[in-house]
C-alpha cells in the first residue's frame, strides 16, 4: 500500500511537471509571433525570412541589440525593429 501512494504521488509530480512545461510554452512562441507580425506590417504583407525569425527569437531571450541590430541587417527600418524587439520579451 505504501508503494502504490508513492507511485502515485510521483505521477502525479510528473503529470504536474509536465503540464506546466506545456502551459508555459505557448506564451514563448506568442512573443515571438508578435516580433514577426510587427515586422511583416512593415512588408506589406510579405512573409518574414529566416533571418527575421532568429532576430526576434533573439529578442525573446532579452538581448534588445542583438535583436535589433539582427532586424535592421535583414533590411527592416530601425524604428520597425527597436519596437518588434521591444514586444518579443513580454
């Protein structure tokens, strides 16, 4: 009896874990996205390159320069960039 409730606790431990893990994920990816919508505004309805999407993945690790110096070499205007990257921490 004993092992089956700590089998269970444990489980549940790692159902919890896991959970949380996949809850928290999604709030990433948002960030990011709003990095590359702000950018493609500036497109005009053109699609980010990959060059882009680093840049602002970059961004939501909180490295503000990098981001924006990753967003300008791509050919996006300074002023474009300073606020993509502004949004990709939050």
């Amino acid at each position: 009896m004993h092992i089956s409730t700590r089998v269970a606790g444990v489980l549940t431990g790692l159902a919890l874990v896991l959970g949380g893990a996949a809850f928290a994920a999604p709030a990433a990816h948002a960030d990011v996205t709003a990095c590359i919508n702000q950018v493609e505004r500036e497109l005009q309805g053109g699609e980010a390159p990959d060059s882009v999407r680093m840049a602002c993945y970059v961004g939501l690790t909180g490295d503000h320069e990098q981001c924006v110096s990753g967003l300008t070499a791509a050919g996006v205007t300074n002023g474009t960039s300073v606020s993509a990257c502004r949004v990709a921490p939050e």
